[in-house]
C-alpha cells in the first residue's frame, strides 16, 4: 500500500487540502504565531509542539517576519494502523483535540526535531522494498517520544465528565478483544447503554476520529495475527472473525491491510 507523506517548513500550508486525511506534527524553531483550531485561538513560539489529526479544521493562521517552523503529515490510517492497542494514545487523542500545542524544552525539542530529520531523510527511498516498514518504525519512533512530551507537560489527566467516561469505556471494552467478532457501532453503543448517534458524535468531538477508526484499530492487529497462523484457512478466518461471507472479509483484508488475504500471506513469505 503506497501512503502520502509530506515535510515542509511552510506554515501557511498546514491546512491545505491535500492533508485533509493525515495528522500534522509541526515545531517552531524560532519566531512565533497563531490559528485557531476547533474555534479556539493558539499562540506558538519557539520549541512548541503541534500534533493535530484534523488539519483542515485549523484557520486564521498568523505568523511573525521571523517565524520559523518543520512539519511532517502522514495519513491518519498509517499511523494508527502502527499503534499497539493501549489507553495512552487515546486519552492523548482527547486532549491534544482540546488543546494541541505542547511546550516543549530546549533537549525535548532536539529529540524531536532528530525524530523529524530522519523521517526527512528517507522520505525519498520510495524505491526500496521495505519502504512503508521504515517509515513506519521511524514514524512509531516519534509518536512515543510525543507521548512522553505530552505525559511530562499534562500528566495522564483523567476525563471524569461523561462524555469522556463512555469513550474511555469503549476503549477499555475493545481492549478486551470483543472487536475479534463485534464490529458494528450499534452493538459497542448497546453495551454502553447509549444510542448509536451519541456515542458516534462524543468520540468524534472529543477525539477528532470515528468510532470505526477505534475499532478498526483494535481490529486489525488480531487480523494479522491470525493471517499470520498458516494454518488457518482464509475460510476458518472469515468464520472466526464473524465476518458474513468471505466475499465480504477479502473485501475487509483488501481495505486495511491494502491486499487480499492470499496477497497479504505471499508477502510473508522470504522473497
């Protein structure tokens, strides 16, 4: 599966619509500005961290003479797809919806800016074989070095107001691997005892990402782990994972793996 990702140190740019499905991660390096982001105005200046997964949302965009920024945006979907299933992640997602600038220190900010410079640096070897596996470990590199920014800054503030207790109950209940055979938003809404549309807007507002993405991203690592098992049929599978027909699974597999399931064992295989 070939994915877009993009480096630039244009910040009139972080809201262009061809990053209308990635997640942006920007520092400033000298100078300062501004924009708005979910109607709330953000003031940055040298060595604060942006992480937001919904960049055309963000407007106003301001900037000193001197301002100085790098950025890098890669598709949502990659990058969750590379998170193991943990909490963390998603009460980060919560409050960086809330507020996505992170004040970083002078060494923090070189950390990150090493994690960024070596994404840059292979963003070109688009020829070698492996090239979406580098890019992911490089990725993967960054993202945990933002949550220990984040955890050093904030803490792991605990959302107590409802709306923040029934997302953490849908994560802890994917969790449990119940998503092996559940996958319908109806069926996690019931066992919340909410209705579908609540649970579909409270996830969206507090996190900037559907229910399915959750789900999805509990969903594909159990996925792989039994593709991986060559001795399960793509038949025994489908029928494991309650899919309907196995029409309907290659249709999935081809979805969030990029591949039919056949494709996807092939390419476990030495070359």
């Amino acid at each position: 599966m070939t994915h877009s990702f993009t480096y630039s140190i244009d910040f009139r740019r972080i809201n262009s619509k061809p990053l209308s499905d990635c997640c942006l991660h920007l520092i400033c390096t000298n100078g300062g500005g501004s924009f708005e982001f979910n109607g709330k105005n953000f003031r940055i200046e040298r060595n604060s961290l942006v992480v937001i997964s919904s960049p055309l949302k963000i407007k106003k965009i301001e900037a000193t003479e001197d301002a100085a920024v790098e950025w890098f945006a890669a598709p949502n979907s990659f990058l969750q797809g590379l998170l193991p299933a943990n909490n963390y992640s998603i009460g980060g997602s919560i409050s960086l919806n809330t507020n996505p600038v992170i004040p970083l220190s002078d060494a923090d900010a070189d950390r990150f800016l090493c994690d960024l410079h070596r994404i840059r640096e292979r963003l070109d070897d688009t020829e070698l074989r492996f090239y979406t596996e580098i890019m992911g470990s490089l990725c993967l590199t960054m993202i945990y070095d933002i949550f220990e920014f984040h955890a050093k800054y904030y803490g792991t503030t605990e959302h107590t107001e409802r709306a923040g207790y029934i997302v953490k109950s849908l994560m802890d209940l994917l969790a449990t691997g119940i998503c092996r055979t559940e996958r319908e938003m109806s069926y996690f809404a019931g066992r919340l005892n909410v209705s579908p549309k609540y649970l579909s807007a409270t996830v969206r507002r507090l996190t900037g990402h559907s229910v399915t993405s959750y789900i999805d991203r509990y969903t594909v690592p159990i996925l792989k782990k039994l593709l991986n098992d060559q001795r399960l049929s793509a038949s025994q599978i489908a029928e494991m994972m309650n899919f309907k027909t196995l029409s309907y699974f290659s249709r999935y597999c081809k979805k969030h793996l990029g591949m039919s399931p056949q494709e996807y064992r092939k390419s476990l295989q030495p070359r």
